[in-house]
C-alpha cells in the first residue's frame, strides 16, 4: 500500500528576480486536517496565521485546492460559500478572506502562493476577479498534477529565485481559469468549435464557407458564429484573415518570397490584395514592414556585439 505524501509549508523570501520573470512562488502546502481538528494547523508564519472569528488579509495570491472533505469559504464580496472536495479557491491580495474545514469531515488541502506582475495584469483585465474565486470542477482540468509537481519541487529547491516554479505556477493559474467553463467543455457546441477551429487552422489557404460548416457540424450559424467569437476573439472569417496575417509577418521575416507568392501560398486572390489586407491591420505596407524588420534585427545583432567583452589585441614582437 502506497504511504500518502507526508504533509508540509515551505516560505520562500521575496526576490528582485520575481519581477524580471514576472511570477514568482513564494509559499506552498499540503495540510490535512482531520475530523474535530484545529484550524489552521500550526506552524504558519505571523503573517499567514488566521482564526475564524477574525479572518485575514494577504499580501499575495494564492490558490487553495481541496482535494477531500469538505467546509466553507467567505470573502466580503462572494459571502459564506461551501467548498468541498474537488473546488479550488483563490484568494487574493488586500481582500478580507477566512474558511475552514467542517469539523464533522476535516479536509487536505494542497496550495500555493504566487505574486508578480503578470497576476497584477490578469487582474486588472478581469480574467481573475474577487468577485469569482470558487472553481468547482478544478479536479478534472489537471489542476492537482501541477500542484503536486510544485510541491515535489518546493520540498527539495535551494534558496534562491527558481524560473522552473513559475512556469508550474502560471499553468496553475490556467487551470483553475479554465476549470471556470470546465463543465460546459464536453457539450455539443464546444466540441464544435474546436473541430471549427481545427479545420480553419488546417485549411488555411482555401475559401471555406463558414456557413457551410457550422451546418455540417450541427450548429446554427448564428450561434456558431457567437459563440466562435466568445471563445477565440475573432468571427470565423476574421480568425482567418487573422492566422493568414500572422503567417504573412513569419514568411515576411524569414525569406526573400515575393508578395504574389505569400499571397498565393495564403489563400489571398493576389499580392495587391494581401498588401492592403496587411496595411489596414497594421497600419504599414508589407514591403515596408519587411524592411523595418531588418533594420531592427541588425541593430539588436550591433548592440549584442557591441556589449561583448573584446579581447586586448595581441603585440607581434618583431
């Protein structure tokens, strides 16, 4: 019988290379509390420690996965929630927070705390909000398997930044996002729009009549074509002219083509088409842009040189 991964809290220091990356971990757990268990278990630091009676502020996010049992979870914004196992919460900074296990069941909880400007910025775009912390499918998105594997790692890091636990740290934040819609990925018009999106993708260069297909998979158009554009930012025929323009840029970039042959190779009807395709999106001509491109990777490559150390010449004795 396979013994169950020993409990544990590590703390990390904040670091000025948090910022250069852009995400940081600065803390991570797993607790266990069993059935009539105080809560929170010992150990935390000052300034983590909470009661019930009082809540608590952070300075940091943090993601908070229950995994068994079950309880509840306030905020000043969502009020009492109950929380079981399966439900992941995010708790965020400044925001006034407390939950608990349910004495009659206890929980295991694993979590981390992240900080860094790229949360800042997901925040302030409203992809994370206060207002909705709860996930409840974050089980099934694979939320659980990045959070072990953070753990794996925090139990045994070294002092010091590690770039590896940000890399674990933002797909967390995108799962337990993505665990948002989770229950709703399975259904008809999901499956739909990925094998949409797919076909589109694939069928780059040719004139597909987006009508068509959405009747060939079963979905009204104007639901298809709503939906589509909930999901990916862009209608059906803007994604395409979107993925033929982003491709153009790489073509551009990477080679002597002529305009007529990117155009041929991108489904546009001639040269003269893509170039004033290309100049409406990004407001200069393909030509143009191309030799700007240039111009950039040349100085970027005289600035790399010019920052290298040289080598003192060596005098030839005659």
């Amino acid at each position: 019988m396979t013994s169950p991964i020993p409990a544990f809290s590590r703390y990390l220091a904040l670091s000025p290379e948090l910022a250069t990356w852009g995400l940081g971990v600065t803390a991570a757990g797993l607790a266990r509390i069993p059935p009539g268990a105080s809560y929170p278990p010992p150990a935390h630091p000052i300034d983590h420690d909470f009661r019930w009676e009082r809540g608590r502020r952070l300075e940091a996010f943090q993601i908070i996965l229950i995994t068994a049992g079950q309880g509840w979870f306030e905020t000043a914004e969502t009020g009492l929630r109950e929380v079981k196992a399966g439900n992941a919460v995010m708790l965020f900074p400044k925001v006034w927070h407390r939950y608990r296990p349910d004495p009659a069941t206890g929980w295991e909880e694993k979590w981390i705390e992240i900080r860094g400007p790229i949360l800042d910025a997901l925040l302030r775009a409203g992809i994370v909000s206060p207002a909705d912390p709860l996930r409840s499918q974050a089980l099934a998105t694979g939320l659980e398997e990045v959070i072990d594997e953070l753990h794996q790692g925090m139990r045994h890091a070294r002092p010091g930044f590690d770039p590896e636990f940000s890399g674990h740290a933002l797909r967390a934040i995108a799962l337990w996002q993505r665990a948002a819609g989770y229950s709703q990925e399975r259904t008809r018009l999901m499956g739909a729009l990925v094998q949409a999106e797919r076909i589109l993708t694939d069928r780059l260069a040719e004139s597909v009549n987006v009508e068509k297909l959405a009747q060939k998979l079963g979905i009204a158009y104007s639901h298809f074509r709503r939906a589509f554009k909930k999901h990916t930012g862009f209608a059906p025929w803007q994604y395409v002219l979107h993925q033929r323009l982003s491709r153009a840029r790489r073509l551009l970039s990477n080679g002597d083509a002529t305009l007529e042959d990117i155009a041929e190779r991108l489904g546009f009807s001639s040269g003269f088409h893509l170039s004033s395709a290309f100049k409406q999106a990004y407001g200069i001509s393909p030509d143009r842009w191309r030799r700007q491109f240039a111009d950039e990777a040349g100085a970027a490559v005289s600035r790399r040189a010019g920052g290298r150390r040289r080598e003192p010449a060596t005098k030839v004795r005659r």
